[in-house]
C-alpha cells in the first residue's frame, strides 16, 4: 500500500458555504411565500369549517403516525450509537463514532418529519384559499394560490434537506483526523446515517400515508359513485373528509418526505464517491445550493390566463422548470471554471492499489462533470415529458383507455395495465443512456452527480407537484360547499393537471432514485471493499433472484393493505347510508369523523410489515451471507423495483386521467354513461397503483442502499457465510414482525358484501 496523496487544502465550512447560503435563502423564500399566500381570503364559514376539519384530519394522523415512528427511531439510534461505539470503523478507532452516527440518523429522520408536516400544514390552508380564488377571481389567480401552496412545500424541502445536511456535514469533520482527506472521508461515513433517517421516515410517511389516501378514495368512490350514484365529493358521503385528509397526508406529507430523502441522498451519493478530494466533494452541495437560485428564479415565470386548456396549462408550470433548469446550468458553469481551474490537482479514481490518483488536467475534468449535470438535468425533463405524455389525457395513451370503456371495466383495467407497462420503455432507454454517457464521462461519480442534477431544481419541480393535491382538495371544498359548477369546473381543471405533473414528479423520483441507488451501491461496494461480482457466482444469482423478488413482495403488502383498509371504509360508509335516515336525500349529516378514525387506524397498522421487511432486507443477506451477496440483492432490487415503479405510477396516472378526460371534456357521452362508470373502476383499481405501492417503491430501493452503506464498514473484508449466525437476529425479527401482524390485524377477515 502506498501513502494517500495530499489534496488541496480548504476548510469544511468554505466547502458547504455556498448551500449554507441557499438553505438560507430558501428559508426566506419559506416565509415570504407563507406571506403571499396569507394576503389570499379564506372564503365563507362554510368553507372554512371544510377546511378546518381536513386539517384536524390530517394533523391526528400525522401526530398517530409520529408516535409510532419515535419507537422505531429510538430503536435504531441505539442499535447504531452501540454499533458504531463498539466496533468503529475508522483507523483512528475513535468511540465517538457511535455517537456521530446516531446524531445524523436523528437529525435525517427528523428533519424528513418536518418537512412532511410542514408541507401538510401548508397545503391544508392553501386549499380553501384556492376554492375561493377559483370562485372569485378565475382559474389564473387560482393557479397562483394553488401553486404558491406547492412552493412553500418545494423551498421547506430543499432549504431543510441541504441547510441540515450542510450543517452535520461541518459538524462530522469536527475532531476527526489531522489528515484533511481522511477526516473528509469519515464524515460522509457518517452522514449515510443521515440518509438512512431520512430514508426510514419517507418509506413509512409514503406507505402509511399512501394507505390512508387510497383506502379512503377507494372507498368513498366504490359506495359513493358507483353504488350511490352521487358526485365526487359529494358531502352526503361519509368518506370525503377522510379522502380530502388523505390527499394531505399521502400526496403531500409523505411525498414531501419521499423528495427530501431523494435530495439529500443524491448529495450523499456523490460526496461518498469523492474520494475525500475537497473539489470534488463540495461540487454536489455547490450544484444543489445553485439550484435553489434558479427555483427562486423559476417561481416567478409561472403563470397563466383565464379560460386556459391543458395544454396551456402545462407550458404556464414548465416554464417555471425551464428558467429554472437555464439558470442552473449557467450557475454550475461558473462553479466550475472556478473550481477546475488550470493548474489545481484534484484526486479523482483509484489505482490498481485502490489508491487516489491525481489528475492534473483538472480543466477538462470539470467540463466533463458538468456535462454529467447536464445530461442528468435534460434526463429529468425528458423522462417528465414521457410521463407526461402517458398520462395526460391531451395524447393518445390515455385516450385510448377512455376508449376502451366503451365495452366495460375489464377492458379499461386491460388497456391501461398495458399502456403502464409500454411507459416503461422510454424512461428505460433515457436512463441507460445517461448511465452510460457519464460512466464514460466520469465514471461513477459523474453518474452520482448527474442525479444531482436531475433534482437541483427540486424547489420548483417539487411546487408543480405538491399543488396537484392542493386543487384536488380545493375542488372537493367546491362540491362539499355547493358552490357553482364553474367552480368545480375551474378546480378540476387543475385537478387534471395536477393529476399529469404528479405522475411527471414521480417520473423525475424515480429516475432519480435509480441513479442515485447505483451510485450508493457503487460507494457500498468500495466500503466493504468487495472487488470483483460475478453475475455466474450461484451466491450472487440467487441474490439477484431474492433482491428482484422484493419489490414485488413489498408492492403486493401495500395493495393488499389498501384493499383491506378500504374495506373497512366501505363496510362503514354502506352502514351510515343504511342506518342514518336522510342522508341519502341530504337532510341528515354524515359521521365522517368515523372515517378518518378507520383510516388513521388501518394505515398505522398496515405500515408495520411492509417497512420491517425493507428494512431488515439489507441485514438478513448481508450479515447471513456476506457483502458480495447484498451487492446483488441490490441489483437486482433496483431493476425490478425501477420497472414496478414506472408501470404502476404512469398506469395509475393514466387510468385517472381517462376518467377525468370524461369529467372535464365530455369524451364518450360525459359524466353518468356505462363508459364513464367503466373508467371510474379503472380510476380506482390504479389508485394505489400511483400514490401507494408505485411511489413507495423508489423509497425502497434508496432505502436498501443506504442501510447497506451504513453497514459497509463493519463488514468490510467479509467472506461468503462467515458470520450468517449474526444474520439469524434479522429473520427472527422479520418473523416475530410477520406472527404479530398477522395475529393481531391480518387473522380477521371482513365480509364487504353486506
């Protein structure tokens, strides 16, 4: 072994100033949009009372859903202060290293918490504001409220996700090491912690909150349109309340979890792969803090008129993305020329030794990142613009679905199956690319940065968004207030877009979370010092086999979860309408408070197995049988799950735009028709295709990479079975876990056909 080379030199706090700075700015930008969107009215008392009991709804779960969740992280954050207290992976042996990283998995889970709560309880007083623009002022100005909801949401993310993780990121150099690279090197050790907090909290915030939304849509749409023959929202359904919560808790809270930990995770990815060079570590914290400036940038190019189509209102939000995607480019551009300048060593790839190797030529390094960022910038927009064009009903995939309801419900599911799984292939094909074209580039780390890119302009991508479930509860306020049909008409059609560029953000997660995911499998891989994978090896095969396995089993708990929360909904909301007279004619009120409680329930419940399973994957495989097996385990996890994920989410988009296309258009007859009755089967058979199983799958796959970078330095140097008696405590628990759920919440069946 040689000697490391010397890096140049620069102090922690000069490498993360530029994202302390946007962090900053983001906060600001936080609380002046929170001021816009209060000088919008509230609207009647009516109004206001709907609100208010969605907001009640959403803060008890999500209040449920923390408690729990604190048992668990306490759980962890002792199980990796003594790990890392009593086996340090760092030569300098150092104890505190236990403390290091349960303080970053805390401060990961609490600040993805946060950001969950804090975009909820934005967009539950965004919502009647925006029912109240609709009404008063036209779709314009609603767009504006809505959208400034969505915002406050985009900047809580990225200013929380990379002020806090430049902050530990300071504090892990603290005390570290004389030798500046190194001390680099362990304080990324340390903030995998970081990432697997954040990780763990997004798994559980999307599953849970993904149940909650779906079970009670599921349900309130099966008794309440279908059997009912009442409108959507209509307020005589007792389930409305619990689905507008729901749109809160799942599409909001958790997805502002879910983004959060695809932010900072990305930033982790690549500043693990640095190598400990101070340049090359700094540049995805830089990347990340321009793009802040550019989202600040692209929320004030986003607008529209009155009377404006989809097609209209699709370019009034990608102008936002495309300012903003200009600026960043332009930014990072004169990071690097600054950075990579001629002259500079920067130590970047190893030797035949595993050693750093300096590259003198740094000029032209830099520019070959860059293209990494671009490449991963324009992969983003071009896997949006496909899942744009699979699920808006302006193009041909999801008219066709509509079609289809011509000759009933089977059809509509079997068109729309197929259309999900032909999505698939064009956000393939643009990943592999970008794999390959900044593999070639700059290897794994240029791979690690283009996911950076990808999400730098995550402030405003994420704002078009969260605004989505922010017109979809405005609208459901409009019917529950009996305000005029042109309300409802404004509302839905934000609510139809709303539906694309949700599918759009979850094309950009998941691309992303491949990305990302290769890059922390590449970093876990150097951990734990596993050299050469052989996909003949019968170990790694059936790991592959096992880790392809996992999404499917992990999408398959939380359908079947959703089927049976909704259930419940169902049994209740057919009580309510056979045992409250006048309900059915409007002279008596629901009891909707007994839907949310159902739901608050069944989601908890239901969270437990799915999130127990992911989370011991990693420990069963890698401790049962050694490194080099969970290196394809996690192969095999990112090819299914990446697959699963973008066949469920554009197929879920797609059947309910092909309702919406009826609702909104008057396609195949309009509203009331067998057609329309057709696709809202369809419509509700792909929600939780979309916004549970499908958007927790990206979650997963990170998840699993990270826990597994986690424990690469404990296991470093492992052979094949050579401590699989530790590997038992996993599967124990994973067993106790299945016994307990099944004993208390699975054993008991419902009969739904009352």
């Amino acid at each position: 072994m040689g000697t490391w080379p010397n890096p140049p030199t620069a102090h922690p706090i000069e490498l993360v100033s530029l994202s302390l700075v946007a962090g900053g700015l983001a906060g600001l930008m936080v609380f002046w949009l929170l001021r816009k969107l209060k000088e919008a009215p509230r609207g009647s008392d009516e109004m206001n009372k709907l609100s208010d009991l969605i907001a009640s709804g959403a803060r008890s779960f999500l209040k449920t859903e923390y408690f729990y969740l604190s048992f668990f992280v306490a759980v962890f954050f002792a199980f990796l202060v003594a790990l890392y207290s009593a086996d340090p992976p760092t030569a300098a042996n150092d104890r505190l290293d236990g403390i290091r990283m349960g303080g970053c998995f805390l401060a990961g889970a609490g600040l993805s918490a946060l950001a969950g709560w804090g975009g909820m309880a934005v967009a539950t007083d965004a919502n009647v504001r925006t029912t109240q623009a609709a009404d008063k002022e036209g779709l314009a100005k609603a767009l504006r409220v809505a959208f400034t909801g969505g915002a406050v949401m985009g900047f809580t993310v990225v200013g929380l996700g990379l002020f806090g993780l430049s902050l530990f990121f300071y504090l892990m150099t603290i005390n570290r090491s004389e030798d500046e690279r190194l001390a680099l090197v362990y304080a990324m050790d340390s903030l995998a912690g970081f990432g697997f907090g954040a990780s763990s909290i997004a798994l559980f915030a999307r599953v849970a909150g993904g149940i909650y939304t779906k079970a009670a849509d599921v349900g309130a749409d099966l008794v309440g349109k279908v059997e009912m023959d009442i409108p959507e929202d209509d307020p005589r359904n007792p389930a409305v309340i619990a689905d507008n919560v729901g749109d809160n808790v799942g599409d909001v809270a958790g997805m502002g979890a879910d983004l959060f930990e695809s932010f900072v995770g990305s930033i982790i990815a690549a500043a693990a792969l640095a190598n400990g060079d101070p340049t090359l570590v700094m540049l995805p914290f830089w990347v990340a803090g321009a793009g802040i400036f550019a989202a600040v940038a692209g929320y004030f190019a986003v607008g529209t008129k009155d009377g404006a189509s989809q097609h209209q209102l699709l370019f009034a939000l990608h102008k936002g993305t495309i300012v903003s995607g200009i600026l960043v480019l332009a930014f990072v551009a004169v990071i690097i020329s600054q950075r990579f300048s001629e002259g500079s060593t920067i130590l970047f790839g190893t030797d035949e030794t595993g050693m750093p190797m300096p590259v003198t030529d740094t000029e032209k390094l830099g520019w070959k990142i860059f293209s990494c960022v671009i490449i991963g910038l324009f992969a983003g927009i071009l896997i949006g613009q496909a899942t744009e064009y699979f699920t808006s009903y302006s193009y041909w995939p999801t008219r066709s679905i509509t079609e289809a309801g011509v000759t009933g419900p089977a059809t509509v599911i079997i068109q729309g199956i197929g259309i999900g799984m032909i999505s698939c292939v064009a956000p393939v094909v643009i990943l592999v690319a970008t794999i390959f074209g900044c593999n070639a580039l700059a290897g794994g780390y240029g791979i690690a940065i283009s996911a950076v890119g990808m999400l730098s302009t995550l402030g405003v991508t994420l704002a078009t968004d969260a605004y989505g479930p922010i017109a979809d509860n405005a609208g459901g306020i409009a019917e529950m207030a009996e305000l005029e049909e042109r309300v409802r008409e404004t509302t839905d059609a934000l609510d139809a877009l709303g539906n694309t560029t949700a599918a759009t953000g979850k094309g950009f997660a998941i691309g992303s979370a491949v990305l990302t995911s290769l890059s922390l499998l590449t970093a876990f891989k150097q951990k734990a010092e596993v050299d050469v994978v052989d996909i003949t090896d019968p170990v790694v095969l059936a790991s592959v086999l096992f880790g392809a396995m996992l999404p499917f089993l992990f999408a398959a708990l939380t359908m079947l979860s959703v089927q049976k929360a909704a259930g419940a909904i169902i049994i209740e909301v057919r009580r309510q309408f056979a045992t409250i007279e006048g309900l059915r004619e409007g002279t008596a009120d629901a009891d909707s408070d007994k839907c949310v409680a159902i739901s608050t329930q069944s989601s908890v419940e239901e969270m437990i197995l799915p999130g127990v399973y992911a989370v011991m994957a990693p420990f069963v495989i890698g401790i049962l049988i050694g490194p080099k097996a969970l290196t394809g385990m996690l192969g095999g996890a990112i090819a299914s799950g990446m697959m699963l994920a973008i066949m469920m989410a554009n197929a879920g988009g797609a059947w309910d735009n092909s309702k919406k296309y009826i609702e909104i258009e008057g396609a195949c007859g309009g509203k009331g028709t067998d057609t329309h009755k057709a696709c809202v089967v369809g419509d509700t058979v792909g929600d939780p295709f979309k916004d549970t199983s499908g958007p927790a799958l990206n979650i997963l796959i990170k998840l699993m990479s990270m826990i597994s970078l986690v424990i690469a330095p404990i296991m470093a140097g492992w052979g094949d079975w050579e401590m699989w008696y530790y590997g038992l405590i996993p599967i124990a628990i994973c067993a106790i876990a299945t016994i307990f759920v099944w004993k208390y919440y699975w054993s008991d069946t419902q009969d739904i056909a009352a």
